[in-house]
C-alpha cells in the first residue's frame, strides 16, 4: 500500500512566505510523535473552517496534500494573519495518542501563506499547547480566531505516514473510567455502559453520528487487548454535566509491561497482616523480602523527596515511616517482591511515584464491596483471600494472586490528565 507521501505530488515553486515569523526566535526541538493505535479503527478527520467546516477550502480553491521538502524534526514559528471570516484553510487528521498533523492545506488560504506545511505537527497553536490534545479539543481551538496567530510546528513525515491509513484518523488513547454512566445518559445500542475501573481506548473524540461521545474500545485490564468491536462513551465533558458532583470521571492512563517483582503490599486486620507477612517472609524467602524502614523524626520533609516512599504504619497511624525506593528496586532486580506495611491512602501515593503495588485485601466477616468501600480503594485493589486462620494456606492464597498479577500489564497514571483545555 502506498504511503501518503508516495501518494500526492511534491511542492514545486518559490519558498513559502512566514508572515510575522520572528528572525531571531531560538526553538528547542522536541521529540517527533510517530506513535499509532494499535488498531486502525477510522476516526473522522477534522475539516478546520471558523463557522461550520475549519479547514474547507474556501470556494474555488484547490486543496493540496504535497509534502514539504523541508527538513525532518525542523521546528518553526509561523504567525497567521486572519482578518474577518476567511476561514484559515487547512485540515487535520491525528488527536492525542498520535498528534495532529496538517492533512491538508488550500491553496492561498491563510495557512498556506504563512508557510505551514502538510505533515507538519502542531506543536502549539494560539499559544496553546497541542502535544496532549484531543481530535475534537483542537478543532474547536482553531474556531473564530482573529488578529496574530502564533503557531509551533514540527515538520514530522515519518509520524504523519505512520498514521492509520485514511483521511480520518483521530485519537488513541487509554483511559480509565472513575464512574458509572447513569441510566439516564444511554440513548442508542451503540452506547457503552462503564463501571469504576474500566479500561478503554478512545479512538474518536470527535464522532460524525454521536455528538458530546467518544468512540471507545473496551480493553482487557489483564492483557491490555482491546476489542475490535467498539462502541460510545459519554465525552468527559457531557459525563461532567451530568455527574456534577465528580471532579474527575475519566483517567488517562499508559499500558506498561513490568517483568520485574512488583511490591506487594495486604490490607486487612493488622494482627493477619503481620502474620501472613512474618509467615511469607520466612516460608518463602526465595520469592518475598522485606525492605529497611525508617522512622520520620520530627518536622521532615520526606513527603517532597523523590527517592522515598513515604508510609503510615498500619498497626499505628500516629507514627509515619518511610523507605527508600532504591531498596524496592534492589528487591526486584534480585527477582524478589517487596513486601510493604502501608495504609490503604499510601497505595495512590506509591503509584504516583512510580511503583505500582500488588494490593490483596484480606477478608474476615466483610466482603469484598464493603472492603474496597472502607479502604476506599475501588479499582486499586487485584486481589481477594478470605482468611482461614490457617497460616500456611493463607500464604498459598496470597502467593497464588502475587504470581496470577504478577503476568498482568500495569496501568499507569498518564503524565498529562484530561482537562477543560485539552479534551
């Protein structure tokens, strides 16, 4: 199959014009995007006009798709110049997960004059950051601009060809839902219920047939594998309106592979804690390890430091400890899990910095909703053992679930969360 640039004419002609670009403007060059879902799921491209269609041509105008000749990874700074309702004459494709790249340009538009460039990635647009934005959120940031438009871009062919084929590629992200879709918000078979914990990959944040929705994939929280079959999730912001009480309704998050021991880390009544972890400490000494904890003495500032995890013991909430991260990783480069004593509120606070715990809670006369509800954990938790009182059986139970999460990926927070401005 031809590739994109295999598919259109070159440039020809004299230079491009670069309206108001600063002479002595220093750009620091950033890395290309050149990733691509691992699903070719079509996605609608955006057509940029600033009343009902951005980037049309405007009438009588030729569109081109030529690459430029310019050098790959150069990064420029070009100012539009829009007066009046002239649209700006350009089309994307791509959203967060790929970036969003110039598809398309119409000859003497706004954009083309001032030097932009099919397959060129927006960087920046209107002093806007455009590396973590969403199809639908950078279309309607191009909408009714007027006056100096300052834009970033990265001349990026190998990312712009490595899109999925097709004029309408949008996103590929992961996400992860922190609430129910109410009843009340399912109007179409299409239309997917979500739960607390669920995992999807978003692959149109800007749906031809489903306004204020985004298409979505579910995906296997164990193996990372997304369904071919896809379906519609409430836009974050349409779920804001109608959950007006939640800040936070969907979580972006990374797929991650660990083949080395994550900590291990049991919740549960303290006296079975410690009596489940001296036990696995000592029965299986060639697969757990315990790590050197330390006292906070006085007014510490171990909460700021990187290099520490910073705990509540559970036996005693009044006394806090820390760790050294290096003292987790030593564990598992020696292919030993860490076992951890932490509180239920260290768990989100141990995966912020990067360590992703095994959590199993240890059930006595409680089940596991009104567990997960106590320790409010939700989805954090991967595992349950209803305890015996049989030490060495117990230990079995635990060990069981430590090497059943141990094969699973890790979903991990993503850099750069969803917001009003990128979403």
């Amino acid at each position: 199959m031809r590739s994109r640039r295999e598919a259109v004419a070159k440039l020809g002609g004299a230079s491009p014009k670069q309206a108001g670009s600063p002479s002595s403007r220093s750009l620091t060059k950033r890395p290309l995007s050149s990733s691509r879902s691992s699903l070719s799921t079509a996605s609608s491209s955006s057509s940029i006009s600033d009343s009902t269609s951005i980037a049309s041509p405007p009438p009588g105008r030729a569109e081109t798709r030529s690459l430029s000749t310019a050098a790959e990874g150069e990064v420029r700074h070009v100012v539009a110049v829009k007066e009046g309702a002239a649209p700006l004459g350009l089309r994307i494709c791509g959203g967060r997960g790929h970036g969003v790249f110039i598809d398309s340009l119409a000859e003497g538009s706004v954009a083309a004059a001032c030097g932009l460039k099919v397959g060129d990635q927006l960087l920046e647009f209107a002093d806007r950051d455009f590396s973590a934005i969403t199809h639908h959120a950078a279309g309607h940031a191009m909408l009714g601009l007027k006056g100096d438009i300052n834009i970033t871009v990265q001349y990026n062919p190998t990312g712009y060809d490595s899109l999925p084929k097709g004029r309408d590629t949008q996103d590929s992200f992961y996400i992860r839902a922190h609430t129910s879709r109410p009843s009340e918000a399912k109007k179409s078979i299409q239309d997917i219920s979500t739960s607390p914990g669920d995992i999807f990959l978003v692959t149109e944040t800007a749906p031809r047939s489903h306004d204020d929705s985004w298409r979505a994939h579910p995906v296997a929280m164990a193996t990372g594998v997304a369904k071919d079959k896809s379906g519609f999730i409430l836009s974050r912001r349409r779920a804001l309106e109608f959950l007006r009480n939640v800040s936070v309704v969907y979580e972006p998050v990374t797929l991650l592979k660990r083949e080395e021991p994550r900590p291990v880390v049991m919740l549960g009544p303290p006296q079975a804690v410690f009596t489940l972890r001296t036990q696995l400490l000592k029965e299986f000494d060639k697969i757990f390890s315990a790590c050197p904890v330390y006292d906070v003495i006085g007014q510490s500032s171990m909460a700021d430091r990187e290099d520490v995890l910073l705990l509540t013991n559970i036996h005693d909430s009044s006394r806090q400890t820390y760790v050294y991260k290096t003292s987790v990783d030593q564990a598992a480069e020696k292919g030993l899990h860490c076992l951890l004593d932490v509180s239920p509120g260290d768990v989100p606070t141990m995966i912020a910095k990067g360590q992703h715990p095994i959590v199993v809670l240890l059930l006595k006369n409680k089940s596991v909703v009104i567990a997960k509800e106590e320790y409010g954990l939700s989805w954090l938790h991967t595992g349950n053992v209803t305890l015996q009182n049989v030490a060495r059986r117990d230990c079995q139970a635990v060990l069981r679930i430590v090497q059943e999460q141990q094969k699973n990926v890790v979903w991990a927070p993503h850099d750069v969360p969803l917001t009003s401005t990128n979403s």
